[in-house]
C-alpha cells in the first residue's frame, strides 16, 4: 500500500468578534464543530490548508468593506488553538493580510509576488493571492502570473490553491461578480502546465463543487461555517442558506496520487 499524506481543506470560517453573529449566525460555534471534527478525523492529518476568510467583522454593517478585526482574529486563533500542525493559509477578501500573518503564522516554505508554495510526497501547493481588498473578486497581477508560470516549470506535479474561482462556473453571478477577474490569463498557464496538475481548489463561494475543466479537475471547497444560495442564474444577491457546511480532506500518496472526500458539518448554528 502507498504512504498516504492527508490534509484538510479549509475555507471561510468567518470568524468575528466574540459574543457577535454574522448574518444572524453565531460562527464561533460552527468553528468549535469544526475543531471537534478534525481532532477526530479518521487520518491523521499532517496540516491544514485554509483558503481565506478565517476572520472577518461583524462590526461594519457594508459586507463590501468588512475586513477582519483585531479582535476577530484573536477569536480565531483561540479557537483554532487546539490544532497543533502546520496551517497554509492564504487570504480572502475579507482577511486582513497583516493580522492573518500576525495571528497565524505561515507554513509556506516559499512567497514571491503573491505566489506561495511547499512540496509535499514530491508534489507542489502552489497557492495564489488574488485579493485586491474586501471586494468580492480577484485580480492575478502581472508579476504573479509570471511566478506561477515559474513554479509550475519546476514542478513535478502541482496542486493549485485559490480563494477565488479560477475557472467560468456556468453561472452569471458568479463568473461576472465573484470571481477572478483576469482568471483567462491564468488559465493559459495552467493550461501550458497542466499534465503537472493535479487539482486546483478554491473556496470564496461556500459551496461544494466538483469539475472537471480543460482536463484539469476543479473543487469548490464548501465552508465550514455557512453555505450561499446562488441559484438560479438571474440570482443578482446571494442569500445564506441551510445546506451542510464542510471541509475537504486531501489524501496524497508517495507517487504524487491524490484523493479528494468531501466532510459534511451541521447546518450553520443561530443564536
């Protein structure tokens, strides 16, 4: 049998200020689930992958503008305490890259013009920072395109990691207002690369989502705290719904295999 590696996935949690709800949600207690659930995963797992929006505010009543506290993200850390492993973090738009850096130290071996990477079983996460600000879509810089370009020529085999969509979603709302702007310029490298990669992930939109696009597997990683209703396509604002929360749980063998099994929570918790 291959030694197999297991990682968990992920993704907005947002976290805010003690004793607050976001959206009438009491996320700290989605947190707890989701610590609960991992410290007793059925692998043991070797670290976590975060695709952004750990923290968050409940102070700022315009979401366009909300970016995580101070106080949040000590919220988080004291929640998230409890998982001693390396955390591979990358921001959303409603991080604060600073205090995710400050409260949550990264196990990223390398970061240049926002492209991050670490090899694991001879295979790379290469993660890309998007974020522009607390807006909802992302925009892959000149210079960062270039890195990832790089990256992935030195790579054996790569997983790519996002907080925004990087691939069209069949869906208006999404494509035009919840995802990455210029994400056909990443495309056309993924593209050039992609017999090195394995997957590519990301989170942002709450949702599971499994594909395949261009050859190239694809997975929304659904969040642990609420999930988003964004159907049907004339949808113009999302509303909180009450499907499963969740993580991934990344499997990855000696001989660069992955498995990817979706882990469903309870449905978000109301004060």
């Amino acid at each position: 049998m291959p030694n197999t590696s297991y990682f968990a996935v992920i993704t907005d949690q947002h976290i805010v200020e003690p004793g607050r709800t976001l959206y009438g949600l009491n996320t700290r207690a989605s947190t707890e689930a989701l610590v609960e659930h991992l410290r007793h995963e059925t692998v043991p797992l070797k670290g976590i992958i975060s695709l952004g929006d750990l923290a968050d505010t409940a102070l700022e009543s315009e979401r366009g503008n909300a970016v995580g506290s101070r106080e949040a993200y000590a919220h988080a850390r004291s929640l998230l305490s409890e998982l001693c492993m390396p955390f591979y973090a990358l921001p959303g738009n409603h991080d604060a890259p600073s205090l995710l850096n400050e409260y949550f130290p990264s196990a990223w071996h390398v970061h240049e013009n926002g492209v991050y990477s670490s090899t694991v079983h001879g295979l790379t996460f290469i993660g890309i920072d998007l974020r522009t600000g607390a807006e909802p879509t992302g925009l892959a810089t000149p210079e960062s395109i270039q890195t990832l370009d790089t990256v992935l020529h030195a790579s054996t085999r790569a997983i790519i990691l996002s907080h925004y969509p990087l691939f069209d979603l069949d869906n208006r709302r999404i494509d035009t207002e919840l995802s990455t702007i210029n994400r056909g310029e990443v495309q056309a490298v993924l593209q050039l690369h992609g017999s090195k990669i394995a997957a590519c992930l990301h989170g942002h939109l709450h949702l599971w989502i499994a594909g395949n696009q261009n050859g190239i597997l694809t997975y929304g990683v659904p969040s642990s705290s609420f999930t988003f209703i964004l159907e049907p396509q004339g949808i113009t604002r999302e509303t909180v719904g009450e499907h499963p929360c969740g993580y991934l749980l990344l499997g990855i063998d000696d001989a660069g295999s992955i498995i990817v099994r979706p882990r469903f929570l309870p449905s978000a918790r109301r004060f």
